[in-house]
C-alpha cells in the first residue's frame, strides 16, 4: 500500500520546468490584475483629435460591448485587459463625427436631425433621398457634406429630356488615334447630386441602378469603376407637383434613407435672415478629415457590435411588415436598416447597437419602401413605417 501511494505521489511531482511555467502564469495573471486595477482607478482622459490616430490604424471599436463581459471567467488572458477594455480611440471617432455635425449645422440651421440621418447614411454606404419643396437647402445640405470631407462634387440636373448618355458619358471617334475613346460623364464623382431625380423619365433614372449598387457603369461593353466613396444625394421633388416621374419601387431600394428638410423654426429663419449668405458660408467651409478617415469609420461602422436579441427584433420588424403589407420589406431593406443602426451607434460613441439607434433610423430607412403598398389607401409610408416600430415590442 505503501508503495502504491508513493508512485502515486511521484507521478504528480513536477519538474523544474513546469515550475517555472506555472511560475510564469501566476505572474502574469498578478500583472493583469494590476494593469486592471490601475485602469480603474486612473481613467485615460480624452486627447484631442489627432490625424496620426487614424491614419495609423489604430482605432476600431472593441470587439465586445461594453455592458457586458468580455471574457467568461476572470483567468482568461490578461494582458488583452488595458487594450480591449479601454479603447480611448473611440474617444476620438465621437469628436470627429461631432466636429463634422456641427459644420454642417452651422449652414443648415434648425436640421440637426435631418444632418444626422444624412451623416448616417454617408457613414453605412449607402445612398440618400431628399423628397422636399424647393428652397428648403437640398442642394446646399449636399454640398457641405462634400466640401467638409473634400470630396469630389458633381451637380446633375434631371429634366425630362436628359439622356443615360448625358450623366454616364459617351464614345466620340479620336480622329488621330483611331478609335473610339469614352469620356467620362458627371457620374464619375464622389458625391453626386441628383437634382429633381423625378424629373427624368424612366429610361434614364434605370441608368443609375447599376451605378448605385455596385459602383460601376457599362458603357459599349466595358465596365468603368466609379471614384471612391461614391455617394448620391438625389432630390425629389412631390408627387403631385406637375411634370414628375414617380421612381419605381426597384430605384426607390436603392436608397438607404428618405428624409425631409421641411422648413425651419421661426428662430433658425431669423438667424439665417440676419446671417451670412449660404453660399458665402459654403466658400469658407474647411475639411474637417479626408477621405482616407472617412474610409476607416465607414469600415468601423461594420464591426459595431450587434446581439443575438437585438437582430430578432431587426427580423420581427421585417416579419411584421410582410404580413401586414403587401411587399413587406425586401432582405435588401433589412440589411439597410441594420447597417444604419449600426453608424447610428458608432455616431453616438457606442460599439454596440441598441434597439433605440433601429428605432431612430427606422423611419427614414422603411418609410420609401413601404410607402406604396396598394392595401393601405391614403397612408404615407412615413406613417406605416411609425405604425411598425410602435407595433413591435422589443425583445
């Protein structure tokens, strides 16, 4: 029995080199411990922006949100603490994106909320759609965007005589070489506006379909990529005003968000009564970042973080919406208003989206889309897409 128990014990002594392993770990788990505790009691203040940041890399959002743990049992890999924990860079994001609000506020006054959707929609790639009267600064709105990130602007007016050749370009004959060389039409630009989109007929809004999806045009068999990032702000004037082309279903999902500027508060008109002149104010616009950061937080915005509840109730919003009406809202739709909610979140400093970031973009993301179901007489898609967001409890 004796001798059982000692070959027992001897089986278990450990060497000098698993002591010294073990050793190793216990130490490490003791630094953890000790960089996470200075974390806590030593906050990291917020720096100012600096350009060095984004260029470098070094900011995204943590891989895990914040309101939960990111690791299941405390002795998992310590090191990792200071960095995933404290991400101060996202400290950075918030100021750049607010710096870049405020700009445009300062030209469009009283529109905060419209700027933030355009801004939103901007940061999730995806493309805009003003539906407003004239004069209320649609144009103006677009050309801050451009101006403040300095990217290329091209202004097409749509009439009804406009041609697909007229915006994408054409093939001219090069007598000294022979052939036929296309030149590039308004279209090759960064931010494009499309003004009065319903103006055109048919065959020429079908001309932007390709363009707005996958970022590129054909033309006599060959296939032109479009400068990048590509946005289009198009403005639609109302339905009912004489000579409009209503958008098919099919152009009208390829915008990401419907908004309307409307006119301002008495306050906000009285201030741009007695301001400069807009067009003065768009001159003295200075780029708050290039498009190599607007690059980055456009990637950011895909690692937002979203939970297993928080894309059940995405989907019972899509579910609801298909049995109540008759399209319902397309998977195209659905993949809309997820990446909406997600820049919605990076935009208010978060790395993880919360029902209230869907909610705030649902609007302005399902009212175009569902604003012409055939059951639903004499409704505004704006007032279906309310009707689904208050309808749907969140899980």
């Amino acid at each position: 029995m004796h001798l059982r128990f000692e070959a027992l014990r001897q089986r278990f002594v450990l060497t000098r080199e698993e002591k010294r392993v073990i050793a190793f770990i216990l130490l490490a788990f003791a630094l953890g411990l000790a960089v996470k505790h200075y974390r806590d009691t030593h906050p990291r203040p917020v720096a100012p922006p600096s350009k060095k940041n984004y260029h470098s890399g070094l900011y995204s959002p943590s891989p895990a949100p914040a309101s939960r743990p990111l690791f299941k049992f405390p002795f998992l890999p310590c090191v990792m603490f200071a960095h995933s924990l404290y991400p101060a860079d996202r400290f950075d994001v918030r100021e750049h994106i607010d710096a870049f609000t405020r700009q445009i506020c300062e030209v469009i006054v009283g529109k905060t909320a419209a700027v933030q959707l355009a801004i939103a929609s901007l940061l999730a790639r995806g493309h805009l759609l003003i539906e407003d009267i004239p004069g209320v600064g649609k144009t103006t709105l677009s050309q801050a965007l451009a101006r403040s990130l300095a990217l290329g602007f091209q202004r097409i007016q749509f009439t009804s005589d406009l041609l697909p050749a007229d915006i994408l370009g054409n093939s001219i004959f090069d007598r000294d070489e022979q052939c036929f060389v296309f030149h590039r039409g308004p279209l090759f630009s960064q931010v494009v506006l499309i003004d009065e989109i319903n103006r055109a007929t048919a065959k020429t809004q079908s001309a932007l379909l390709e363009a707005m999806e996958e970022h590129r045009i054909s033309a006599d068999g060959v296939t032109h990529e479009l400068p990048q990032p590509f946005f289009v702000i198009a403005t639609q004037n109302p339905q009912h005003q004489v000579g409009t082309f209503p958008l098919p279903e099919s152009q009208l999902d390829r915008f990401l968000m419907r908004i309307e500027l409307g006119v301002p508060d008495r306050a906000s008109e009285r201030a741009m009564l007695l301001g400069m002149d807009r067009r003065e104010m768009l001159k003295e616009i200075k780029p708050v970042f290039g498009s190599e950061t607007l690059f980055e937080l456009q990637e950011n915005v895909r690692k937002v973080h979203a939970s297993s509840a928080l894309l059940d109730y995405l989907q019972d919003l899509l579910d609801a919406s298909r049995q109540r009406h008759s399209t319902g809202l397309s998977p195209r739709a659905g993949l809309a208003l997820f990446h909406a909610s997600q820049a919605w979140a990076l935009m208010n400093g978060r790395d993880m989206v919360l029902p209230e970031d869907i909610q705030a973009v649902g609007v302005a993301v399902m009212a175009h889309r569902l604003g012409h179901d055939i059951e639903q007489p004499g409704q505004s898609g704006r007032m279906l897409a309310d009707a689904l967001l208050r309808s749907v409890p969140v899980p």
